[in-house]
C-alpha cells in the first residue's frame, strides 16, 4: 500500500506542476512535435527567434550531409495568437523534410506492396541494441529512430519558448564549445552576455579565435582517419535571483534537476556545475566562494567557482553548467557488431553522419538548461499572466534586498 500511495504522489507531483514539456516524433518520420505547458498568458514570441535558434541548431563543422537537406522551421499548432502565449498548452511542429525519401519506409500505416528492410547491425555506443531487447523488436530501425539526436529540434523549439520567459524576467542563457577532441580553449572566468554576442560566426562556436581554428583541424584530420570527435561544450546563465530551487527535498535541488536535464541530451556523458570537475582535487580553502557584503552591492561574492549553485539553490552569481560530449556512434568506418538475427560477427550498421555534433549539442544544452530554470521560475512566482510573474518577482528582490 505504501508503494501505491507513492506512485500517487508522484501522479499527483506531476499533475499538479506549474510547466512541463514533452517531445515526440523520429529522425525520419513526418516530424517532429513539442508540447509546453505551464507558460504564463500574455508572453511575448519572436517568431524569427523561433527559427533563428533551429538554425544555430544545425551550425558547426564536422556536420554531416542531413543539415543540407533539413532547414528547420517551427510552426506554431496552439497556445499562441498574434505573437502573445494564451497560457494554454503551446504546441509547436518541426517538419522532416528529409520524410518526402523516407515516407513508404517511415509511413505511420503499411504502404501496399512495400515491405520495409529491417536493420539487424546495432551500433557500439547506440540504443541500438539494447532497446530492441527491451521493447522486443526485430527491427533495430524502430530504435533508432527515436534515439536520434535528430529529435533535439524539437527540444530546441520548446528551449527557445523558455528562454523568451526567461527573458522577460531578466534571464539571459548563452553556450559555447571549450573543447573539441583533445583541442581545448583558455579558460573564461569572467565572461558577460556580451562576450557571447559573435560566437555563431565561429565553425565550431568557440569564443577564442585561435582555438576555433585548431578545433577545425583537429575535425578535418581526424574525419580523414574516419573517426567520430567528442568534446565538452558549456552553458552561462545570467541575471537569475538569488533562492532559485529548494535545499529541502531531493527533487528540488536545482543542481540535480538540471544534471539529468543535460545529462539526457543524446551522447552527453558527463555534467559538470561550476568547476565541479576540478575542485574535486583542490583543498577546500580554494573550493568554495567567500561571502561578502556592501551597501552598494547587497550580497555579492568575488569568485564563481560554485558555478552560481549552493545547497541546490542559486545564489545571484551566474550558473555555469559544462557537458562532455562522446563521440558519436555512428562511423564511417564501423566498429564490429553482430547481426541480431543470424548472430553471426558483423560491421555495425552504416547511416548518414557526422564527425562531430559538439558546436549543435551546445545549442541543445542551452535550450534543456532554459527549460529547467523556466519551470524553477514557474514554481518560484507562479502567475497566469506575464504581469503576474513580474509582480510576484519585483516582490522577492524587495523582501531579500537583491540589488542587481
């Protein structure tokens, strides 16, 4: 009986929370949909930042042939009209382009006379294999289709309807690559929003020039050997208040909510908050930030090496979130696999690739970290209109004294 009344619970957690999103759709099927619930009436879109963000989606070198067929546009099915959110469900649609050379294969009905190959060479490093065992299914291409990163458009759709929230309460989500391969930049302890406003002109979407181009011929010459490149890319958010999140259930500590939000983005292996990756080797004395206070600034601390998150809470400073990124199982060269139906040794299935998606992964982590702090804001102040937000807001900067 307890188990059962748990699952009530979590039913009823989920009912009750203020927003909420879910993708669905395949790599090659007739496109792909995201639903976002919870945003506030009266949220101003962009249609052009709709599109603009699918775009920066698909940029990066190391890409392969599909970003010249897929030019990702979002249309707009409910929750929106004449440009203003209605505080219903916002559905939105990415076609698949790609669909019209798919569709007797990827058809949601049989197509008389057609019986559709089935993929019987799982991929190292892929759901391939594992998710036919568990759904039970001959045909790895009913995985696959679904595992494909091809479904982050519709993530970004939905991320680029959280960060015109975000926006609007003064938050602002950039991202950008600190390493290709074995390629890393310099380290950046004191960037602003504006140091982030060339870094789609970079082929791999690096803020230092020099490391940009290296990055490119680390890709070039590793994509001649027919290898795949992994990578780490980063997030910094600026603006959030102080008391984002919550120290008092494991479920509200932000710091776990947005790990496992990036850490679901496809081939994201491993997530890092703040120098979370480095301080683990360094005495404490060098590992926290010390406190300070003044008149003019309020609470304020002189390093960030906490990333902006203390006790599962933010704490003004902003949040900076680091993914690695594998390389991607897909190879030109295969890896040795085995046929699931003759069991016999094998090649590993080949499809249309790329050398690298670290530069697109960075868009994606934006879009997932924009997400989870669009429903922290939404549990924070509530509000079934934009004003009502901005009201419940300005009020916690005045009761908490925030100054910035």
């Amino acid at each position: 009986m307890v188990e059962h009344a748990n699952e009530r619970a979590d039913s009823l957690d989920a009912l009750m929370s203020a927003f909420r999103f879910t993708t669905a759709g395949e790599s090659h099927g007739p496109g792909l949909v995201a639903i976002v619930e919870g945003m506030p009436a009266g949220l101003e879109l962009d249609r052009a930042a709709l599109d603009a963000d699918m775009a920066r989606r698909q940029l990066g070198h190391g890409r392969g042939g599909r970003m010249r067929i897929e030019t990702d546009t979002v249309e707009v099915r409910s929750g929106v009209r004449h440009g203003r959110t209605l505080g219903s469900p916002i559905a939105v649609l990415v076609a698949n382009r790609d669909y019209a050379n798919w569709e007797e294969r990827m058809n949601p009905w049989p197509v008389e006379g057609f019986a559709p190959d089935e993929v019987h060479l799982p991929r190292p490093g892929h759901a391939d294999l594992v998710g036919a065992q568990k759904y039970g299914h001959t045909d790895i291409r009913n995985v696959l289709e679904r595992a494909s990163a091809r479904e982050t458009a519709a993530r970004v759709a939905a991320g680029t309807i959280a960060k015109a929230f975000l926006s609007a309460v003064g938050v602002s989500v950039f991202s950008h690559v600190i390493q290709i391969a074995s390629v890393r930049a310099p380290e950046c302890d004191d960037l602003s929003p504006e140091d982030f406003a060339d870094v789609d002109e970079s082929p791999v979407r690096c803020l230092d020039p020099k490391t940009s181009v290296a990055m490119v011929a680390e890709i070039d010459r590793l994509r001649k050997e027919n290898e795949s490149l992994g990578g780490k890319f980063e997030v910094r958010t600026f603006g959030l208040v102080p008391g984002i999140g919550s120290y008092v259930s494991w479920r509200e500590k932000l710091d776990g909510r947005l790990a496992q939000a990036v850490c679901s983005i496809q081939s994201v292996k491993g997530v890092s908050l703040g120098e979370g990756w480095d301080v683990a080797g360094k005495p404490g004395s060098e590992a926290h930030d010390e406190i300070f206070w003044s008149e003019e600034r309020g609470w304020y601390r002189e390093t960030n090496r906490a990333g902006g998150l203390e006790g599962g809470m933010t704490n003004g400073e902003p949040l900076v979130v680091q993914a690695a990124i594998k390389p991607i199982s897909t190879m030109t060269q295969p890896l040795r696999s085995v046929d699931t139906e003759t069991k016999e040794p094998a090649q590993a299935m080949r499809e249309r690739t790329d050398s690298t998606v670290v530069p697109a992964a960075a868009v994606v982590g934006e879009a997932m970290v924009a997400l989870v702090l669009a429903g922290a804001y939404r549990e924070k102040f509530g509000g079934d209109h934009i004003d009502d937000v901005h009201s419940a807001l300005d009020a916690y900067k005045e009761r908490i004294g925030w100054r910035r």
